[in-house]
C-alpha cells in the first residue's frame, strides 16, 4: 500500500514531497496508472506502450533478482544427508 501511495496513483504527486517525484518512476504503481491514463484518454499507443514496456522492464529486473537471492540462499543452506 505503501508503494501504491508513493507512486502517485492514490494522490497526486504535485501534493507530495518532491523527492517522491523522483522515486515516483521506479514504482511499477506510476507506470500503471500513467498507461491507464494513456488508454481512458484517447491518446495514441505511444504513451501507452512506454508504460507497458517499463512495468515489463521493471517486473523483469524484480524477477531476476529474485531468482538471484533465492539461487544464492539455496547454495548457503546444508544439504540434510
């Protein structure tokens, strides 16, 4: 809930702290409601297809990692015999 706040999608991000402007973007939550924006609003696919490609670019990034952590605590753990 908190990333959803800090992304803008609950309230706008010119009533927030200007540093949260500049996280904004890293929050899958922006991107989201920037292309929802996009769809509702007649515009071209242009702005709608940025927003899909940074939630994929983003998600990937998150998956990787994960994947990575996960790889890594599974070497540390004893094996049981």
């Amino acid at each position: 809930m908190i990333m959803t706040a800090l992304s803008g999608a609950l309230v706008p991000l010119t009533g927030l702290p200007h540093w949260i402007g500049d996280l904004a973007p890293a929050l899958p939550a922006y991107w989201a409601v920037h292309g929802f924006q996009a769809a509702l609003g007649g515009h071209p696919a242009g702005p709608y297809t940025h927003a899909v490609l940074a939630i994929t670019a983003i998600t990937a990034i998150t998956v990787i990692a994960g994947a990575m952590a996960a790889l890594g605590t599974l070497r540390r753990t004893p094996r049981r015999a």
